[in-house]
C-alpha cells in the first residue's frame, strides 16, 4: 500500500494544494494485529468520504494529496514531538493514538511504546510531510506563491472534545498567522454567505500541518477547513449523502474560484 495518493489537476493548474491526511482508512497488518478489532472495523475519527467530497477540485486545475493510512496508525496532523496543539482541557490524540476522541483504548494490551512510535515516524510520517513539501515546492516555484488547503471533518458530537455540538463550518488559520489577510478574509466572506453555522479559529485554528506549512512571508500560505460530517453524510454519520453532499459543494467550489482568484 502506498503511503498516500496525489490526484494531479485535469485542468490548467493553479497554485493551491488540498492535503486531506485524516481520510485513510488502511491498517497494515503489523499494526492491526495488535490493535481491537471492532476499533479497527470501524475507526470512528476517519474522516470518510473527504477524498469524494473534493473530487470535483481536480477540474478546477488544484492538486489533492490524501493519505492511505489511517489516522490511528500515526496521525500526520501531530507535532513529530508529540507537543500538544491545545491546552484548554480537551481530548488531544497524540502522534500514534492509544485512545479514540472519546477516551476509547484502541490496542489490546499495551500501546505502542517510543521504538514503534519513531519506527512509524520513518515509514509513514516523514515521507508523506516530504511529500507535501515538495508540492507546494513546485507550486511556489512555478506560480511564485501557494496555498495548502487541510480539509477535514468531524462529527457533530464529540463529547471528549466539547459538550456542545460542533459548528458545520470551522475555518482555521492559527489565529490568522498562517495566510495573508487577503486569503483569510475571501475564504471567509464564502464561507459566512452559505446557511451553515460557520466560526472562524474556534474550537479548532488549525493542526499541525496548517501552523508548519504556513508561512505568508514566504509566500506559502495555508487553512484549515473542519466541517460537520452531517453537511455530507446521512444523521447516523455512516454513510455519503448525495443530496447534502452536492450542496455543501456547491459552496466550496465557490470557496475556490474565490481563492484561485485571491491567490
């Protein structure tokens, strides 16, 4: 199994990446084998169906790189060094989960211990953060600026989190350090126009990968996109649903001719 997919633009491309890390659903079998079985048959903190949700991007002329594993063999949105990326008293899963979002274990005995950690780190971490790298490498050098999309999703409840439910739509930038002003402010006058509950750098301002990459000075900027899993998936969070699906893609095609057009 490769580490992860690059869908290339069918389109004349344009200087903006979609990094979706959370929507791989492969356990290699040194890894599974020592993992529950029922977490295994149903990884509930996937993000499912993102890579379909954005299949429309490559005619849009955008870069897609998607991961293949999931996010429980090693969660490519973590610090390398495992420092957490919020401290308000919130369930954090680190760099090679032991728990699920709501403090479910999810290995049968004892969780992986600091060799396998930085074993997993070589193989499957490193060369897809590369990876990304080097796309937004060739971007800068061909259009002299890029922007690195993180799409995400999550569902509407996750008490380890919060209480109270997720907004539909949470647009994350690290509270605005990681994109210019001009990039911020297009992506979220679209995303205040559509009739989702949208909030801006909270509850989430962006993972790892969005704080890394990010650097306006350097002409890469990037943004997080976390949204509901109910704006495209059926009440019980389980399956694609076409009719909400094709609307909330109505409105993020909007949100990236605004941004081709922005950046």
């Amino acid at each position: 199994m490769e580490i992860y997919t690059v869908i290339e633009p069918i389109a004349e491309a344009v200087p903006i990446v979609i990094n979706s890390p959370h929507s791989g659903t492969y356990f290699p079998a040194e890894v599974k084998s020592k993992m529950i079985k029922e977490r295994v048959e149903h990884p509930d903190d996937t993000d499912w169906f993102i890579d379909e949700l954005y299949d429309f991007v490559p005619k849009m002329g955008i870069t897609m790189i998607k991961a293949n594993y999931n996010r429980w063999v090693i969660d490519l949105n973590r610090d390398p060094d495992s420092v957490a990326l919020y401290d308000d008293g919130r369930v954090i899963t680190g760099l090679v989960p032991k728990t699920d979002f709501n403090g479910q274990p999810l290995y049968k005995e004892a969780a992986p211990d600091s060799d396998e950690i930085r074993r997993r780190l070589k193989a499957y971490y490193e060369p897809y953060h590369q990876k990304v790298s080097e796309l937004l490498t060739e971007k800068v050098r061909k259009f002299n600026r890029a922007l690195l999309f993180d799409a995400h999703s999550i569902r509407k409840h996750v008490s380890g989190i919060r209480p109270e439910p997720f907004p539909d739509l949470i647009l994350g930038d690290n509270d605005e350090t990681s994109a210019s002003s001009e990039i911020i402010h297009a992506a979220c006058h679209v995303l205040r126009q559509g009739d989702y509950d949208f909030q801006h750098n909270h509850p989430f301002k962006g993972g790892y990968i969005t704080r890394h990459f990010g650097n306006p000075e350097s002409n890469v900027h990037a943004l997080q996109l976390e949204m509901a899993k109910t704006n495209y998936m059926n009440r019980q969070e389980i399956k694609y649903h076409e009719k909400r699906a094709n609307k909330i893609r109505r409105l993020l095609q909007e949100l990236f001719e605004t941004l081709i057009n922005t950046i």
